[in-house]
C-alpha cells in the first residue's frame, strides 16, 4: 500500500473539492458554475493550508505570495463570473 505524504493528501482534497462541486453541478439542481464556485471556494480551505499554515517554503516567498494572490483572483472570478 502507498504511503500518501501529508501535501499529497492536501493535492487530493483540492482535486476533490473541485470534483466534488463539479458533480454537485452535474447531477442535481444546482447550476453547474454555482457547483465549481462552492468547490473552488471549499478548496481554498487546502490551498490556505498548503501555503500559509504548513507551508514548505517560507510564506513570504515572492513567489508564494503571488501564487495565493492569483488563486484568490481565480476564486473571485469565478464567483463574480457565477453572480453576472
């Protein structure tokens, strides 16, 4: 059996978050941008995490900071995308 490492578990829970608001999109009533914007938004929880909380590299990297601020931009997108 594979040992998963803890930001492997991290990978898995963003993938399925977007997967999960993708089928929740799909399958019931819910429009399917409401669906990816719920999981874009819950997989923002892992993405916080990965970078900040448990971050492997310091979280005031340059290029850790713009990665979260082009994340964000992406989530508010999508949401603003989803409200027009």
């Amino acid at each position: 059996m594979v040992e998963l490492e803890y930001y492997d578990k991290l990978l898995l829970a963003i993938a399925g978050s977007l997967a999960f608001g993708t089928a929740i999109g799909l399958f019931t009533t819910v429009s399917l941008s409401t669906g990816v914007a719920g999981g874009s938004i819950f997989a923002t929880i892992f993405v916080y995490d990965a970078m900040f909380r448990s971050s492997p590299v310091s979280p005031t990297d340059p290029q850790t900071v713009a990665a979260a601020i082009l994340w964000h931009a992406f989530v508010i997108a999508v949401v603003l995308a989803w409200a027009y």
